[in-house]
C-alpha cells in the first residue's frame, strides 16, 4: 500500500486535454444554457405517476386471474371436507358469552294500586281445603257448632305468632266449657304447652289444666298442680279460684274438713256467690270437727253478710250451737 497522499478531489474528466475533454465541455455549456427546474420536476412528477398506475393496473389483472384459477380448482375437484374438519377441530371453543341482564319493567303507580290485597296473618286453609280465620271460628261458636269450632281453632294454631298461641288456648278452652270433654282438653293442652312453652298464656293454660285434672278425676294431679300454680308468681291473680277447687275437692271428694277449712278462709268476705257458699262450707266444716264455739262465730258472721242466701239455715244453726 502506498503512503503518497490522496489528492484531496478526483480529477474531472472535462478538464483533460484533447477530443475527449472538448467535447465533455461543450456538452456541460448547452446542458447548463437549457437546465430549468420546474420542467425537470414536472419530468419526475409524471414519470413517478406512469409508474404507479402501471404496478396498480398489474396487480389487478394478477388478482383476477388468481380467483379464476381458484374457481375452477374448487369446480373441479370440490372442497376439502375433510381438511375443513379437521381445521374446524383444532380451533378452540368458543368464550362463553355472559348473559345479559334484563332489567324488570318499572312498576307503574296504577299497577301498584290494583295488586292483590295481602292475606290476614290468621287467615289460613284447612284441610279440606277452605279458608279460615278468627271471625269464622267464632261464628262457629254462636251457631253452636262447637265441635267444628274446636277444629277451626287448631287450624289457626298451626300458624305462628300471638294469634295461633290465641287460637290452641281457645280450641282447649272450648273443649272443656263447650264439649265438657276433659280428656281431650288435657290432650289440647299437651298440645299448647308443647308449642308455647313460655307463651303469654300459660297462667291460664295451667289453670285449665288443673279443673281438667279434677274432671277426669286425677285429684292428686290435680292438688299437686294446683299448689304449683299457687305458688308461682303469676298464680296470685287466681288464688280466689284455686283455693275454691282446692276446698272442693278436699270437703267433697276427700271429706278431709280439716284441709276444706284451710282453703275456705281465703275466701271468706268475698261479695259473691262462691263467698256465700264457702263461709257456709267453712261453719259446717268446723261444726263437723267437733269446734262448736268457732262454727258458732263462723255462724254469726255469715249472718252479717248484706244478703246472705242461707240465712235460715244460718239462724238455726246459731241457736243450736249457742250455750
């Protein structure tokens, strides 16, 4: 490699002597005398778009030409089915499309003034079928058809709430005041008792179970309740009536005056009929123990009662007794 220095530009061949260097600068004069630069850029301009619409036009007729090959291939030999197929099995499954949500129809007022009135919470159906509510059952009642009473108030008692803790008292109480069936009072009462354990009638749920009690004759079931009732809170308010059983079943069923005697007291100067006839009881109790001076005084003070009914009877016995 030789280390003499480039010249700095190439040598320009219409400067060379000769035929050669002549005619390149004659032909350099006449090409810068006719140079004009917008006719040179219409030049190009035409040329780029000749140019254009002749790819555009070859790229049409290939197109053309190529759908005629593919329709007569297809004509020819058919589709490839199986291909398809097999095309079709390699794709994926399709995303599941959520479904869209349709949004119920706004309720105009007038629809909402013309629903359905709502069912009575004590209203419910039987099984055969028909309807029943409280008013039913107490017609039932004043028609005297006790027995299908006590059936329309135990279908009440299937519901819940107050009104079927209502409606099983009422069909117990009805079963002993209107059908003097005490056994299936007792059973009744099972019922409510098992349902309402704690309910807002258990005061007198218990008290009806207790005359019950004497009813069918269980005594001692029914003294041995009795005294529970007495000593619960709640039983206060039916003390009048629970000693007034208690007496009853003590001086008639046991002929045990000395217990009746213990019982009658709370009752005495009660303004009722039930007073009236335990201060008689209480006197004739104490006259059959052998205490004469306390029948005597037991006596005199039924005798001071505004009307008393045996009044009589009362006299006699005060003129018997007295020394």
């Amino acid at each position: 490699m030789s280390d003499e220095p480039l010249p700095p530009y190439p040598p320009r061949f219409s400067r060379q002597s000769g035929e050669t260097g002549r005619l390149l600068r004659s032909a350099d004069d006449e090409f810068r005398e006719k140079l004009d630069e917008s006719g040179a850029f219409r030049n190009v301009e035409r040329s780029r778009r000749r140019r254009a619409a002749v790819s555009w036009a070859a790229a049409c007729v290939g197109a053309a030409a190529a759908v005629v090959v593919v329709a007569q291939s297809v004509g020819r030999f058919g589709p490839n089915t199986t291909e398809v197929t097999l095309t079709a099995e390699r794709l994926p499954p399709p995303a599941p499309v959520a479904p869209s949500v349709v949004e119920p129809p706004k309720e105009e007022p007038a629809a909402r003034l013309a629903e359905a009135p709502r069912a009575n919470p004590l209203q419910v159906r039987s099984t055969d079928g028909e309807p029943r509510n409280e008013a039913g059952c107490k017609k039932l009642v004043s028609a005297g058809d006790v027995e299908h009473a006590v059936e329309c108030y135990r279908t009440l008692a299937r519901g819940n709430g107050i009104g079927a803790e209502v409606a099983s008292y009422e069909a117990a109480r009805i079963s002993a005041e209107g059908l003097h069936d005490a056994p299936r009072t007792l059973r009744l009462l099972d019922e409510h008792s098992a349902r309402f354990p704690g309910g807002n009638l258990r005061v007198e749920a218990r008290w009806l179970r207790v005359q019950s009690l004497e009813r069918v004759g269980r005594l001692d079931d029914a003294l041995s309740e009795s005294e529970a009732l007495l000593a619960a809170p709640e039983g206060r308010a039916l003390s009048s009536d629970v000693h007034w059983l208690r007496a009853r079943i003590y001086d008639d069923a046991r002929h045990d005056c000395q217990r009746a005697v213990s019982e009658l007291v709370a009752l005495v100067g009660e303004r009722t009929a039930r007073g009236d006839e335990a201060e008689m009881r209480r006197a004739a109790c104490l006259e059959r123990l052998g205490r004469t001076s306390a029948a005597l005084v037991a006596y005199q003070h039924y005798l001071e009662r505004a009307e008393p009914r045996r009044a009589e009877e009362a006299r006699a016995k005060v003129e018997a007794l007295r020394p």
